[in-house]
C-alpha cells in the first residue's frame, strides 16, 4: 500500500561523530569556541573592521576558532579533528554570532578588555593541546613548543592578513607568542616530572594565564627590534592594555588607532565626498 521512504539525502554519508570530551577534545573545544568569539569581536574592532558582512564576521570566527588547530593537525599528519567532530564548527558559529552582536561602540573600552582576556583564556589551551599532541607522536621539545606556538596563532594570524593588518605575531605586544611557548613549556615540564595529564593541563594554563594577564595589566612587552644608534625609525605606539585599561580617553583611543573615527570608512565624514566633510 505505502511506497518505500526516499530520504532527501543517502543515509550511508557520514555526518560526524559528535563529541565533547577525551583525547584533548574538550581543552580543544574550549580553545575553539574562544578563539571564536575572539575572531567575531577583532573583526568588529576599529581597527580590522573592513565593511565585513554578517556572513564575513561568522568566516572570520571560523578562521578563528579552527585555524590554528587545523594547522596543528595538517603538520602532525592528522585528520583536522575541526572536521571530523561537528561540535568544533557547530560552537565556533555560535561564538561568533554572539561575537557580532558584541559589536565596538558604547563599552568599547570593556569589550576590548573582554577580547584581551578571552584571548588570554585562550591562548594557553590550544598550544597546550598542541604540544601534548606532539609529545605523544614522539617529537623533541623544541618541535613541540613550534607546534604549540602555531596552534596557539595561526587562528589571529588568518583573521589579521585578511583584515590588511600586521600580523600580531611580528609586532610589539603584551608576551603574545610567549604565552603560548610558557604554556607549552609548563606542560612539558609537568608531564615529565610524572604529573598526571590533566594536572600538568591545568597548571600550566594557570600558569601560562597569569603571567598573559600580569602582562596586560603592568604593560610588559616583547621588545621592538634595534635600531641603529641615533636613528629613530619608529615611534612608540603601544597597545591600548600595555598602558592598562582604566582611565583612558577618547584622544588616547585615537591615537592608537582604536577610536571609530580613526578606521577608514568608520568615521563621522564616511560616505562624504571628497572635500565635503565635516
């Protein structure tokens, strides 16, 4: 009487297996579904803003989350777990909608605090689970820690080229890729001195983000490059959180590039014909 069911899809495609914990997969979770958030709310900050779309924000979220653990995976020759568990891009979507709504105008000051240390949260996870990846396939330390510093990365790395900036890793910031090396470092110590896996996990992130948040607060900064005695090359511009948060003025916020009206299309004479501005 009844035909057989056509499904509107073959059955025998496979889906994923959805999963939230073992193997790192939790730890990698949490580093994607941050790095997430973080990547919506750097493409909504003034000074990467680009006119992005919504559907921009959500790929810069995406870059963001996976990036740096899909790099991670291609190097030590592993199927990108981002791909094999629907969970990574499932959170990293929903990190970034709530990133784009988040978006840098009344609060601006807050919301890059809560960019500085959501990035501080999740820097130290994903070079952690980097190095542990690489352990356990046998590589020495040091390659360990490059591992851990391109997981830790490679996500901001993607999100700056596209947005026409510096990358954060090449120019002067509060221990951006040290943190990721401590962490890894940490980690690798721990696990020698025979500390069971998820402890030496938690030490080395609790180590690896106090001293990203020290850093922040007393404004410690890798060093610029030297330059030749009596020649200024380049002036001291340094970020907005290694001067510290509080009592920063709309001129301050100017002349680090971090004011709307300092970005290009953003401000008050956007849209303007040449010589019509205010």
């Amino acid at each position: 009487m009844w035909g057989p069911t056509v499904l509107p899809f073959d059955p025998s495609l496979p889906f994923g297996t959805w999963s939230f914990v073992g193997d790192q997969t939790l730890f990698d979770l949490i580093a994607a579904s941050t790095n997430a958030l973080n990547g919506a709310l750097l493409a909504r900050r003034p000074d990467h803003f680009r006119n992005f779309t919504f559907v921009g924000i959500l790929l810069m979220a995406l870059m963001g989350g996976i990036g740096g653990g899909v790099a991670r995976d291609v190097i030590l020759q592993e199927p990108p777990a981002a791909f094999m568990n629907p969970a990574y891009i499932a959170l990293c979507i929903v990190a970034g909608v709530i990133g784009y709504y988040l978006a840098y105008d009344k609060g601006q000051l807050f919301r890059e605090g809560l960019f500085q240390f959501m990035t501080s949260m999740s820097l130290p996870w994903y070079a952690i689970v980097g190095t542990q990846k690489a352990i356990e396939q046998g590589y020495p330390i040091f390659g360990a820690l490059a591992i851990a510093v391109i997981g830790a990365t490679t996500g901001r790395f993607l999100i700056d080229v596209s947005s026409g900036v510096p990358p954060k890793q090449f120019v002067r910031g509060e221990w951006f890729v040290a943190t990721a090396i401590v962490a890894g470092l940490v980690w690798i110590v721990m696990d020698a001195a025979g500390v069971e896996s998820w402890v030496a996990t938690l030490i080395a992130f609790a180590v690896a983000f106090t001293l990203r948040v020290i850093a922040l607060y007393r404004g410690w900064e890798e060093p610029l490059a030297s330059e030749p005695r009596g020649v200024k090359i380049h002036a001291d511009r340094r970020p907005l959180l290694g001067r510290k948060l509080h009592g920063k003025s709309q001129e301050e916020l100017r002349l680090i590039g971090l004011a709307p009206d300092t970005v290009p299309g953003r401000g008050p004479d956007a849209g303007a014909a040449p010589g019509q501005g205010r």
